[in-house]
C-alpha cells in the first residue's frame, strides 16, 4: 500500500511539473503573423463611428508566447479603437502582457470615430498602426480610413427629449409623431437646408421635415443618405422638387441618389436600411428626375396629393423592404420608371387615384411567394366592419411598360364590389408575367390574352437582375412591341430607336451586352 501511495504522489508531481511547463510563456520574439498587413474600414462619415473589423493573429511557433505590448502608434490619441481577445486594455488603446498559446491565434477588433479635421487633408485618409511588442522585435499592421464629410441634419434634444415631428394620425385621430425636425433657412452649419447643395453630402438622422409652405428643391449631384429610421417628410402645404439630369460618366453626376448611411459594400442592396420619403395627404406640386433611391422600407410613399398630378421621370428605386413606390389615393405621372425588388410589390397603387406610367419597368425577383410587381386597388376593408371602403381608380394606365419577375403571376388587380366606385386601368403594349390560365380566363384578367396588346410571358432579357441592371438585351421578346409614344430617350437619356412606328418596352433601349473576358 505505502509503495502505491509514493507511486500516486510521483505521478502526481510529474504531471503537475508538466502543467507548469505548458505554461510557462516565452517572451515573443517578432515572429507573428497577421491574417493581414493592413486593415482598410470603408468609408465613414466625419465623426460616425465605423462598423467593426476584424484582423487575426498567429503565433505559428511551437512556443508559447507572452508579447510585452500590444499597443495604437498614436496611443491615447488615437481615433481608433481594438479590443485584442475581448479585453479593453487601457482605454482600448494599450495592452500589456498578452498570452498567446503555441500554434494558436487570437482576434483583434477594430473601429473607429474620426472628424474630418483628423484626416490628411491631401486625401481625407485617417491612418495608424497597431504595434505588437517594440525594439528589434517590433511588428506593425496599417489601419486606414477614408473620412467622408457631410452636412449632418438631427433632431434637437432639449432636457433629453428629442424634438418631433406629427407624420399622421390614429385611428382615433390622435396626432402621430416621430424624431425629426422642420428644415430650416439659416441652420448655423447647413446654411439654407431648402436647397441642398453638392459640394458633400448630406447624412439625415431622424426625419427632416418641410412644413406647409416651403418647398425641399435636391439638385442633381446631391447625394443624401439616411440613418435607420429616417427620411423626409413633407407635410400638408409642402412641395419637394428633385431636378437630376442625365449623366455622361459613370460617376453619375448629375442623378440625385438616396440611399442608407452604412458605406460598406456588404451594405449596398441590403433592403430597409432606412424608412422612407413621405410626400403627405395635401402636400402638392411633386416633380421628380433623375432620382435612385436604394435600400428603403418604402421608397415614395405618395398620398393624396391635393389634385396635382406628381410627375416622376428618369426614376429608379432598388431593393425595398415593403414597397418601392406606394401611392394612396395619388395622382401620378411616371416616365422611364425602374423599379426593382421589394418585399411586397414594387408598385403599388392603393385606394383609388390616377395613374399613367409610360416605359416603365417593373420588376421583383424578392424570395417570397406574396410578392408581386405591380398591385392596383381601389378599396380596404375596415377592420372593425369587415366591410369593403372604397374609392374611385380614375384611371390606371400602363403603356409601353415590362411588369415582370420570379412569381408565376405578376399583376394584381384588386376591385372593389361597390360598383359605383371606378376601377379603370389599360394595359397597352406591356410585357407581364401572367402563367395562369384559369385567372387570364376571368373579365378582370382578359386583356393578358390580347397577344397584339399583350406579350405575356415571354423573356424582357434582362442584364443582370440582382444588381439592379433590368437593361434589356438582343434577345429580349420587348424589343419592337411598343408604340411610339414621343418619349425620344431612355432612362439613360440613350435615344429610343424608332423601327416603323415602334420601340422597345420598358425603360431602357435594347443593347448588346458586354461578352465576359
């Protein structure tokens, strides 16, 4: 038995010898290495903090090793910040002793917050390092940031209570609010916030208001980008004036483009990044051109526009959470009108109204089955009720349009039962996907079956449907099925071919695409 006790007690020893030697840490010796020799963060706005990045380190040596400092070049100052394994350090700045096994890697975060006036001023680059150990062993990795300067509009906040604006009313009839402001003539940074101007662009925080009787003109070159939960409002007695013209350079010069505020490219067709633009019940005497809207809830949210017809040219409007362009009871105009995938319907003309769209093209490819490309109604059912409320639709009318997408069906035409309401809509010389014979067969439906007005099914061949390229090519069954309406150029402002009396469908003039290399 004594001889079994001493047995245990050596073997206890050896194993605890050989615990302490595992974990006796070396001091490093300049031999990691990174996942990376720089870490590039996109583009941020001056003094918004970046999203986070990550850089990986390795200790490939069979060694484990302490390294004395991990540490920013510019220390304390720095606008960047790193968490190393999780820990902080000194003000997420300064690390000291860190441990890192043989053959093993730790993961360091990245982000920053830096001002305009902390970039170069030569080409807005804000830089450091991130430096493992010192001396002779030291090894460094690049950070680098772009600084994007804007005109910020924001809410005040008084007493920690956000300013706010009304945006409708309950069913009560309760006034609703949201975080927002009234622009203003003579802000003390943006100046006139009633013109915007091109020189930077213009990052909203909450909803930028224009109150009854002053109107919100967007040049073209203006760039606006919006934080989550924001965009404008126009209330009763307002006016919004988008005046984009048609570029010559890929830089789109002279388009108007609304988008999120999140710069990275993993961002750009990330639907609902932002709300929308909400042109309220009596506001009035809309023109739109030459405007790209990109990752909103809804892109226009259109309402009773106090019997002026709103006119919308030259338009796109790209990967909506709920709807591209949703009109209430509106009077619209469209020409030259892309509107590509959102989650219910990239048009939809509700409760009535009058419409008239001309080579347009409307497309949604969103992986729902409820989705649709182009819905008109002209009623709702209260909910209370469970009666039909409805509406006159004026006039739906659809010429020279492409109304396409992944669904078998891709129209929805929802008539009230109250036939003293209109529900009037034409579809002239359209494209639409339409695979449903027993629906075609209904009177609602049977203009589809018109094969001289109709080209159902079909192929619009379009570029590249995922990065919003509805361009349509040689193959496509909508070349030569329209008639010529007088609208002499595309969405591009490329000229419409004329071939005896008719054009291509949709808002673009067929072309060859490029052959892959």
């Amino acid at each position: 038995m004594r001889k079994i006790i001493i047995l245990l007690f050596v073997g206890l020893a050896v194993t605890l010898s050989s615990c302490r030697q595992d974990f006796v840490f070396k001091p490093s010796t300049g031999d990691l290495t990174f996942s990376k020799d720089t870490v590039y963060l996109d583009t941020v706005f001056t003094n918004i903090g970046s999203s986070t990045y990550t850089l990986k380190v390795y200790n490939k040596s069979s060694k484990d090793i302490k390294i004395p400092t991990i540490q920013l070049a510019k220390g304390q100052q720095s606008k960047y910040r790193i968490t190393v394994d999780g820990m902080v350090g000194d003000n997420n700045r300064v690390f000291h002793d860190v441990e890192l096994l043989a053959k093993d890697s730790m993961y360091i975060f990245v982000e920053t917050t830096a001002g305009i006036i902390d970039a170069n001023p030569t080409d807005f680059l804000y830089t450091d390092q991130i430096q493992f150990d010192s001396g002779a062993n030291l090894q460094e990795v690049e950070l680098v940031t772009l600084i994007q300067d804007a005109y910020f509009i924001f809410p005040n906040k008084e007493n920690g209570i956000i300013e706010s604006i009304p945006i409708g009313f309950d069913e009560d009839g309760a006034v609703l609010e949201t975080n927002g402001r009234n622009l203003s003539h003579s802000h003390p940074d943006n100046g006139d916030e009633y013109l915007f101007k091109t020189d930077k662009p213009y990052v909203v925080y909450g909803y930028a208001s224009v109150p009854n009787g002053e109107t919100l003109t967007i040049p073209g070159g203006a760039r606006v980008h919006f934080h989550a939960d924001s965009g404008i409002v126009v209330q009763q007695g307002g006016t919004l004036h988008v005046t984009g013209s048609d570029s010559t350079t890929e830089a789109l010069e002279n388009e108007v483009i609304f988008e999120g505020d999140r710069l990275e490219p993993g961002f750009s067709d990330v639907p609902g990044q932002w709300g929308t633009i909400y042109l309220r019940q009596g506001s009035g005497n809309h023109t739109i051109k030459n405007l790209t809207i990109k990752n909103a809830v809804i892109g226009l949210l259109v309402e009773n526009n106090s019997g002026n017809t709103m006119t919308i040219e030259n338009t796109q409007i790209y990967d909506c959470s709920n709807v591209g362009l949703l009109a209430r009871a509106a009077r619209i105009e469209g020409r030259n009108m892309v509107i590509n995938t959102a989650g219910v319907a990239t048009l939809a003309c509700t409760l009535g109204g009058s419409y008239e769209f001309l080579h347009c093209t409307f497309n949604n490819n969103w992986q729902s089955s409820r989705q649709v490309a182009v819905l008109v109604d002209n009623y709702y059912v209260d909910p209370d009720t469970n009666d039909q409320v409805a509406f006159n639709l004026i006039k739906a009318d659809f010429k020279n349009c492409i109304i396409f997408g992944g669904n078998q069906v891709e129209l929805q035409l929802n008539k009230s039962t109250d036939e003293t309401k209109q529900f009037n809509t034409l579809f002239s010389k359209c494209q639409i996907k339409f695979n449903n014979s027993q629906l075609a067969s209904t009177p609602l439906y049977a203009f589809v079956n018109d094969a001289a007005e109709i080209k159902k099914n079909g192929t619009p061949d379009f570029f590249n449907i995922r990065r919003n390229m509805l361009n349509i090519g040689d193959d496509s069954d909508a070349i030569n099925f329209g008639d010529d309406l007088s609208i002499t150029t595309d969405v591009l402002g490329t000229t419409r071919l004329v071939d005896n009396g008719k054009v291509d469908l949709g808002a673009y003039q067929h072309a060859t695409f490029p052959q892959p290399d």
